[in-house]
C-alpha cells in the first residue's frame, strides 16, 4: 500500500473545499428552489400538522379508531386539498394552549371551530371566517338554572380560553366561573353537582343534552365572532390558499353538504352559501 503526504496548505484547502461543499456554497439547490418545493412554510413540506380538539362534537372530535372527524375537520380537509396538500394530520390539545402552539411554530395550524377576536389575533392569524352560531348554557333538570339570570351565585362551568369563557367574565358577573381544560371534563362536574351549569357552544350542548338527559337554560347569539383557521403570523402564502379554498368551498355547495351532515336541523347562516342561494346581503365573514 503506497502512502501519500500532503502539505499543510493542501489539506487546509481540501478542508476548506469540503466546507464549502456541504453548505451548499458549490452550486448545490439555492434558497429559491427550496421555497419553491414549500410554498406555505409548512413544517414538513407536502404536510399540514393540525392543532384540534378530541372532545368537540360535532366540530372536531377523534373516534372510536381515534381518527379525527367532524365538520371543522372535513372542512379544513377539503380546503387543504383545494390548496395541493392531501396529507393532513390532526394532533388533540388542551383549547388553553392551543394558540399558542400554533403561533411558536409547533403547528401549522389550529382547527376546532376558533371563533376570530381582536385579542386572539394579536397571537395568531385567521382565515376568513366559515361559521357562526349560538352559545349554550347547559344543565340538569334540578339545578334551578333555568335561564342566563339564574346564574347568580351559582357555579358555572368553562373551557379555558375559548370565546364562552370571555362572553361568561363579561356578562356573568354575578356567577362563580370554573375553569376546565375541556368539554367532556366539565359535563362531568355538572352531572356530579360540582357545578351548576357549564357553557359551552350550541352545537356541542344537543350531543350532551341527548347522551345525557341535560337541558338547556339559555342559548345566545354569537355572531360577532365567527370561527377561522388559526395560523402562525406572517404565513401570508398560507393564509391566502386557505381563504382561497374556503371561498370554493362555499360557492360550490361543499360547506353547505358538509353543514347539513353535522348540523341536522340547525339554522344554516346564510353568509356561507353559495351565492345564488343568499336572499339577503350577506353578514361579514371576518
């Protein structure tokens, strides 16, 4: 076996070279081509990794098999594939943290029927918005709850940091709030008489309401607010498909199919509907 020396200058530009090689200084793909392959900024590109809930019927909820469905995800599903991306995986959170998680990068997005406000958009930003409906405040048959001015004293059940808790500590002055980290954990406070009532959106209230003999004591109008697609700041190219996707969604009649599905029955705001379907002048979506 021959051995060859090599002088000290050689072997520094040898090293030099190699440097350069692997840090993409000797031609290889430019920053461009790579923007090019991940248009939206996405944490894996050809993926969109989700931030939901696995406890809000019928929005966004897993399983038996713990697959995640329900009209939020079926919607966002479509609106992904309107926008070239199929793969599309859904990850439950606590509703307190979940902004947040959207926000430093841990998500690509937050689907879970967020409803859009001033303050949440100072972390976030939101899609256009695609639905709008009521508020619930649910309880048993002998709590003495019987409407929204009942409360007083009482103790009344929320999902921290959604839209029930800020309409509750404005408006529900003279209840006591108690704070869960879902819906599932708080209805079980109110069959157990821990607390007197919980308030929760509409939609999520009819399931409890059937699965467990709960009535309901008050539902409110919450049209100011409507639900949107949280995204980290900045993804501007992101946000646009999205919009871009929903707006197809809804003149097509797909959001119509997918409301009819999950919402039997229910009013249908009139905003979402294809155009031709609007008698009237439609509200802001946003």
């Amino acid at each position: 076996m021959t051995r060859t020396n090599l002088r000290p200058g050689v072997l520094i530009a040898a090293a030099v070279a190699a440097v350069l090689a692997l840090s993409g200084c000797g031609g290889s793909a430019s920053p461009s081509s790579s923007a090019a392959d991940n248009p939206y900024g996405l944490i894996e590109p050809g993926s969109i990794r989700v931030a939901s809930l696995g406890d809000s019927k019928p929005y966004a909820f897993a399983d038996a098999q713990g697959n995640f469905t329900g009209f939020d995800v079926e919607l966002f599903k479509d609106v992904a594939h309107r926008a070239g991306v199929d793969k599309v995986v859904f990850t439950g959170q606590d509703f307190s943290g979940l902004l947040a998680a959207v926000a430093n990068g841990q998500f690509d997005a937050g689907v879970a029927a967020i409803g859009i406000t001033d303050k949440r958009k100072q972390t976030v930003d939101f899609s256009d918005g695609y639905l709008a409906g009521y508020l619930t405040v649910i309880t048993t048959k002998t709590s003495g709850v019987s409407n929204a001015e009942a409360l007083g004293g009482k103790r009344l059940g929320v999902v921290q940091g959604t839209l029930q808790e800020a309409y509750a500590v404005k408006n529900f002055t003279s209840a006591s709030l108690v704070r869960f980290p879902d819906n599932n954990t708080a209805i079980s406070a109110v069959n157990s008489g821990s607390v007197d009532a919980h308030f929760l959106d509409y939609e999520a209230a009819k399931a409890y309401q059937d699965q467990f003999g709960l009535i309901s004591a008050a539902d409110i109008p919450s049209f100011d607010a409507p639900a949107g697609f949280a995204v980290a700041k900045g993804k501007t190219a992101f946000t646009d498909a999205l919009n871009n996707g929903l707006a197809a969604a809804m003149e097509d009649g797909t959001w119509k199919k997918l409301y009819q599905k999950w919402f039997p029955g229910s009013p249908m705001p009139e905003q979402y509907l294809p155009k031709a379907e609007q008698t009237a002048t439609p509200a802001p979506s946003k």
